[in-house]
C-alpha cells in the first residue's frame, strides 16, 4: 500500500480513537457519579451497563488511536537504515514506558485527592455518613496515608480518617467498641 494511503488510513483510525475514548470519559461529571456509587437515587443496573460500556468504549478508542499511531510510526521508521531503525524505536519505547508509568502515578495521586474533595464535598453538603461504610473509610485512609493500629476501632480509625479530612469529629456512639476489621 502507498504510504499516502497509509497516511489517511492511520488518521482515520485516530479520528475514530479519539471519539470512542472522549466518549467514554465524558458521559457524567465525577458529582454525579459519586452520588450515584453513595446511592443518592441510583438504578444500579443502569449504572453498572453504562460502566460497562464507557470501559469498551475506551478500550475501542485506544485500540483505534494506537493502530492509527502505530501506521503513521511505521511509516517513519521504514525511512530510516536498520541500525537506525533500531535506536530511534528502541528509545521512543523505553520512553514511552518510561513517561507512561510516570503519568500513571502522577494520575493516582490527583485522582486520590480529587476524590477525598469529593467525599468531602459529599460529608458536609449531603450529610452523607462516612460511618457507614468501613471499606470507604479504609479506601479514604489508604489514600490519606492515616496508618491503622491494632488498637483501633471503626471509630478511632474513621475519626482520625475524618481529622486528616479537615472534617468535623463525630462522637462515638454508647458501648461502640468493636474492633476496627481494617
């Protein structure tokens, strides 16, 4: 195939990437995901078929959009002499590992922060009670870095979770001394 076929075949394919994987990401705003996962009015089911399909949704754009790039790479490298060839894609992958992993722990960590906002958001506007969900306390601790004990209660552990939250204290409820399964 002539590269200029190639060329538009590879921007094609990345037009088409781009729109499944914008798609996929911008079907909600994250408010109003979360007051869906803390059950303010939700169809579960209807939640869960939409996940499943922004999930397919970005995985058709990335499969699109990095067969388009792969093309347009191709049709560079062949350019290029062997010895070439080798160096050039040889460090363009280890670069791309390289600022990928990069990207990932940068994303984790706003990703982190920006979800704790959002809890607390959820804590003092909605009232929503952290209290009652122990695997999101201890997912608000695991980000927050707030260490458990082995003296730690549900409570001790979700008071000091709210403390690094900048969120008011609740007070322990009479006889509440069962031990934090964190």
């Amino acid at each position: 195939m002539e590269p200029s076929k190639i060329r538009v075949i590879a921007y094609c394919c990345m037009i088409l990437g781009s729109f499944f994987m914008l798609k996929s990401i911008l079907v909600k705003s994250p408010k109003f995901v979360l007051h869906e996962l803390l059950q303010f009015k939700v169809s579960k089911s209807r939640f869960f078929r939409r996940y499943i399909s922004q999930k397919l949704e970005a995985i058709i754009g990335f499969v699109f959009f990095a067969l388009g790039c792969s093309q347009l790479a191709y049709l560079e490298l062949v350019r290029l002499d062997e010895l070439e060839w080798w160096k050039v894609g040889g460090l363009t992958a280890l670069s791309i590992v390289f600022i990928g992993a990069l990207l990932h722990q940068i994303t984790r960590f706003f990703s982190g922060q920006i979800f704790v906002e959002h809890m607390r958001f959820m804590v003092l506007k909605h009232g929503y009670r952290l209290e009652s969900d122990d695997g999101l306390v201890r997912e608000l601790g695991k980000i927050l870095r707030v260490k458990r004990t082995e003296d730690d209660t549900v409570e001790s552990y979700t008071n000091r979770v709210r403390t690094k939250m900048k969120l008011p204290e609740t007070t322990p409820r009479r006889g509440a001394s069962r031990r934090a399964g964190l």
